[in-house]
C-alpha cells in the first residue's frame, strides 16, 4: 500500500535499512517516492507533491540522528548501482530495430519487472512509473532543490561522483551515436546524397569520435566548467549538428527512393540519442547542478513514459511510410476524380466496361459455387475469380467503382496541405463534388452494364441448352442474403474495411518495389536479360514500375474477399463481404432464375434496398479510413478541418446538385492536367 500522509512519513523514515537486502533497500525508495507523488492527488497540479517533498526535508532536518543511516544506504546504493547506461540508453531500443523494440516494449507491457536488479533502467519503471512524475520534479523550486542538495548529499563526493557517471554516459552515447552513422543502410544512403558542394571527405561521423576525445581532454586537463572543456563542449556540439544535417538527407533519399521502417527508425533513435547528448552535456557543465539533475530527471521520466507506448512507437516509425502511401495513392486517385461533362461521360463508358467483365466473374462465381468445395478452397477459388477479373478491369482501363475512394480521399487530403490563400475551402469543396459525381458514375456504369449481362449471358445459357446460372434454391438464398433485414449493412461495412485495405497494400507494395530497385534490377540484371533480352527486359520493368500499385491493389482485393470470409468463418465469426457490384450480378442472376413474378415478391425489394444501402457504405467506409490516413500524414490541423466542414454543409444547402451533375465548362484541374482514367 503507497503511504499517504505525514504518520506514513515517520514510518517510510524509520523503516529505512542500509543493511537490508537489495530488493528491499530498493523497494524502501520506490515508496517513498510513491508517498511523494501521492500528494498530487487524483489531478495533475505537483504543488501537493512539492509540499511533501519539503515536509520530507522539514522531517529530516529535526532527525540528525536519521542521517549516517540515509548515508550509508545511499553509498550503498551508488557502489551497487551504475546510472550511466540509465542516462545514455533509457528511452532507446537494446537493438536498434523496429522489430525488437516493438518486443521489449510488449514485454515491459505484459510481465513484470524486479526490484532485485543492479539495472537503473529497470528499476526507474518502478521508482518512477506514472505519467504526472515528470510535472513534480519540474515544479521543484530552486530553494527546495538546494536543500536536497544540502540535508542529503555531499557536495564534493556526490559532484565528483556525478561527473564521472556523466561522462560515462557521454561516452557510450557518442559511441552509439557513431556507430549508427557507420551503419551501412544509413551510411551508403548519406554517400548517395553527397554533392559536388559537400564532398564525400568532409564526412562528420569519422570526425565525431576525435572531437569526443578531445573534448574530455579538456575536461580532465581544465575541469568540467573550464574554458577549455566549454569550447570543447561547444565544438562538440557542432559537430553534432553536423551529424544531424548528414543523416537527415537520408529523408530525402528514402522519400524519392522508397521508405524503409527499419531505416526511418534507426535515424529517429539518432537523432533523439543527439539531443540527449546534448542535455548530458549541460547536465556536466550546469552552474546549478541540483537544478539539471532534476530537469534531466523529469525528462527522463517522461522518455520512461514514451518507451512504454506501442502506438508511439508504431505512430513516429510508420508515419513516412504512411506518407508515402497517401502521397502515391494521391497520384493514383487523381485519375479517377472527373471535372466536367466529357470527362464525366468517359467515366461512364470505363465504368459500364467494368461492369461488364464483373458479369463474366458472376458467372464464374456460381459456376465455383456448383463445384462444391470446402470452405478454405472455395474461397480461394472465389478470390481467384475476383482478383483475375479486377486485373483485367485494370489493363482495359476500366474502372470497378468501389476501388476508387480508397485513392481518391489522399488525392483530396492532399489538397489541404496548403489552406492559406483565400479561395483554398471553396477549392477543395468543388472537387468534393467532382468526387462525388465521379463515385456517382462509377456506380451507375457498373450497375449499369452488370445487370443486362448478367442477364444476357443467363438468356444465352437458356437458349443454348444449359442450366441457368443458378438454380431455384440457391437464387432465393441469394435474395435472403442480399436483404437489407439482415447484416447487410454490417458485410457492407467491413467490405469497405477491406477496399482500404487493399489499398494500403497497393502503396506498401509500390514502395517496396521503389525501395529495393527491382524495375532496375529487371533491366539489368543479366539473370532477366539473358532471358528475355535486354529491350523486353526493360520494357517489363517499365510497364511494371507503371503497374505494379494497380497490380497489388486487384489482386490483394480480390484474395481478401474470397479468403476473408473463409478464415473468418473458421473462427466463427460469420463475417461475409457484400461487394455492391458483384451483389447487384448476384441478384441479376437470381432474378433471372425466378423469373418476372419475382418482381411481385417482397423478399426481391428487400435486396434491392440492401443494394441500395450497400453501395454507400462501401464507398463511404473506405473513403473515410483513407481520408483519416491522409488527414495525418499531412497533418492537417483541427482548425483547417472544421472550416471545410462549415463550407462543405453551406454548399450542400446552397447548390445541392452540384454533387450530382457536372458542369458544362471544364474547371482547371488543380496542380495540371488530368491524366485519362
């Protein structure tokens, strides 16, 4: 149980044992501090906090006799204890990897950690564990921290103790720092970035380790604070910066060369090991040294509450990638969004050629259905069909409707990046309309050619002897799954769930691609152009550096909606995917079965209206997770957001139709001209 008031105090005082065993002498200071932060109460205001750690020196002072114990446990504690690796490595991966940090932090998470340790880094989870640590200790007055200083420590043991463990953690710090520059992924990316103007032999990693070295000749031949060790400290910080400004062209290359998590990982615990040599240093050199004590402190303690998120470590290492996904669907999306009347009939002539390959792939699917395989092999060859079919959708330069939002929304986020002229919202509300009409067309080319052939093609299975498409039973069970009585809106949902996913996919399989060179690779490689010959070689690898998103997004998409609803079958989770395309062939192909007196038939109007709801939701659940993905990766602030929100319902009341319709005249498109779909 934490202690709570001042009759605790007496008893934390007078339960403290040098001669305790090691968990014990640390659990004794793990609940002190726990008494110490307890006086914040349930808010987060430290002046509670601060209050007790003056009563603690209050209580100290009028117990001299309390001393030579606190001396010798803290002696004690210093002999057995080094804080230098707390100092250099708290808040960095034991390996720099994206992978392993991931898993010692899942581990920190989920096990428990011992008192019984000569490790600082674990025990300052115990000592210091909650988020409001950090305020307490930086609300520490001056005058307060002067008495710690004064009741608790020796000024001349504790500072010369305390440098030495500063410059242990400088040392191992600068090591780190220099061995990550020496990495051969950060190290050759910084060799391809080097111009004319910043020769390849002025490189300041090789210089880093010598002007460490110098710099602690200056402390031991000067003191800490000397003039010597003060420009030995400032060079060292330049060639810091120097440092910093090498590996942060990285980005740059990463970002026109591919992203690589591992990578952008690896540069962020540099440069955060930067700034952390920078604090050791002020630390060393302070005039005030109770004061940088605790300010390093309390910035340690809130690094203890950033290694502990998943999601930061997952948010700060990912963001590039998601990035370069939203920038890359961008690009992909703009060729789908139409802005006048021809562009809006061309997209009705793509769409309703869609529509026609997807009543092929209705076909195909009861023809896999009547195969009656198991589960697993039956969504295989389901997600076959469908992938196969959005493949060839894609090579015709059709378009399928529903996979359109997924890269339309960052080509529209896109658009938010700079909101400071005058007429940006008006801007990005009118291609709001464009995309809304686009989405509009999509759906009617689709549905608009689906229908009649899925119609034909079961007329000409008529006429040429064979069965429908599907039979009796199985088209009044298509029916039943279509109606909007059922979990339709729910299948509609998460199938847009999946249409983003695909799409993540699409740019993470781009980037890859970029990343590793496989279009140069293809070109060149004498493996590949022994083969095929060097011009069909290249023009392989062009065609495929041109395709390969569109590729991954078909094929992905396809898979998941045959294999989902299998795998999720398996764990019982009944999940289905209701694709409004693909349902809109299905229920065609019943209809046809049943015949004109189905017209007549309520269970026919309740998947109508499931259709209805289907195409919606479709659209708008992936349009959304994009649009949210794109929204972060080009920070977009709050404020921005709620002005386009206030225009986007002003024009929705004001001209309605313009959502509908397309202008006559053809409106500049934003950035240039827009490539053909």
């Amino acid at each position: 149980m934490s202690p709570s008031g001042p009759s605790d105090l007496t008893h934390l005082l007078n339960a403290l044992d040098p001669g305790a065993s090691r968990a014990e002498r640390h659990l004794w200071l793990v609940d002190l501090l726990a008494w110490v932060r307890a006086g914040m109460g349930q808010g987060d205001d430290p002046a509670g906090a601060v209050a007790r750690v003056r009563l603690l020196l209050d209580a100290v002072q009028a117990r001299p006799e309390w001393l030579p114990r606190w001396h010798a446990w803290w002696q004690l504690f210093k002999d057995t204890v080094d804080p230098a690796p707390l100092l250099a490595d708290f808040g960095f991966a034991p390996r720099t990897a994206f992978l392993s940090d991931l898993g010692d932090r899942l581990r920190r998470k989920l096990l428990p950690v011992t008192p019984d340790t000569y490790d600082l880094i674990t025990l300052f989870d115990l000592l210091l564990p909650d988020p409001l640590d950090a305020l307490w200790i930086k609300a520490l007055d001056d005058n307060t921290l002067e008495r710690v200083q004064h009741l608790l420590f020796d000024a001349s043991t504790d500072e010369v103790w305390g440098h030495a463990v500063l410059m242990d953690a400088l040392t191992y710090s600068v090591g780190q720092v220099s061995a990550a520059g020496f990495s051969s992924e950060i190290r050759s990316r910084m060799a391809a970035t080097v111009s004319q103007a910043h020769p390849y032999h002025t490189r300041p990693f090789h210089a880093l380790p010598g002007q460490f070295e110098a710099f602690k000749a200056a402390v031991k031949a000067d003191g800490a604070r000397g003039p010597l060790a003060l420009a030995g400290a400032q060079a060292l910080r330049e060639q810091l910066d120097a440092c910093r400004h090498a590996a942060y062209k990285v980005y740059a290359h990463l970002d026109e060369n591919g992203i690589s998590v591992g990578i952008v990982f690896r540069l962020s615990q540099l440069r955060e090991r930067m700034v952390r040599i920078k604090q050791l240093l002020d630390c060393l050199q302070s005039e005030h040294p109770a004061q940088s004590t605790a300010r390093l402190l309390a910035q340690l303690a809130q690094v203890g509450q950033a290694k502990r998120s998943i999601r930061a470590l997952i948010t700060s290492s990912t963001h590039m990638t998601a990035a370069k996904v939203a920038e890359r669907n961008a690009e992909s999306g703009e060729h789908y969004i139409t802005r006048n009347a021809a562009e809006y009939r061309q997209m009705l002539g793509t769409a309703a050629g869609g529509g026609a390959v997807l009543a092929f792939t209705t076909w195909a699917k009861f023809g896999i259905y009547g195969l009656g395989l198991s589960a697993f092999w039956s969504g295989l060859a389901f997600g076959m069909n469908y992938a196969i079919s959005f493949v060839i959708v894609m090579l015709l330069h059709w378009t399928v409707a529903t996979k359109q939002p997924a890269v339309t929304a960052p080509a529209m986020a896109a658009r938010l990046k700079d909101m400071s002229a005058p007429d940006a919202v008006d801007n990005f509300i009118d291609e709001v309309a464009h995309l809304l009409r686009s989405q509009i067309a999509a759906i009617i080319g689709n549905l608009g050619l689906v229908i009649p052939g899925v119609l034909l093609i079961s007329a000409a299975l008529t006429l040429g002897g064979f069965e429908t498409m599907v039979d009796v039973e199985h088209a009044h069970h298509v029916l039943h799954d279509q109606t909007l009585l059922g979990p339709t809106a729910l299948y509609a949902a998460f199938t847009g769930v999946l249409l983003f996913a695909s799409s993540i996919i699409a740019g993470w399989v781009e980037n890859w691609f970029v990343l590793y060179q496989l279009d140069s690779a293809i070109a060149w490689n004498p493996r590949y152009t022994r083969v095929l010959g060097r011009e069909r070689a290249r023009r392989w690898s062009t065609w495929l550096r041109a395709n390969i998103s569109g590729l991954a997004a078909s094929i992905s998409l396809g898979l998941m909606l045959g294999l989902v609803p299998a795998f999720a079958g398996f764990f019982g989770l009944g999940l289905e995917v209701r694709h409004v395309t693909l349902s809109t062939g299905q229920m065609a192909g019943a209809a046809y079965t049943l015949g004109l007196g189905v017209l007549a038939t309520p269970e026919f109007w309740w998947a109508v209206a499931g259709i209805a709801v289907i195409g919606p939701l479709n659209l708008a659940v992936s349009f959304f997770l994009a649009f949210r993905l794109a929204l972060a990766a080009h920070s977009v602030p709050s404020v921005d957001r709620v002005r386009i929100r206030h225009a986007f319902w002003q024009r929705v009341r004001q001209a309605p139709l313009s959502f509908l319709l397309p202008p006559r005249a053809a409106p500049p498109a934003p950035g240039g001209d827009r490539a053909t779909p």
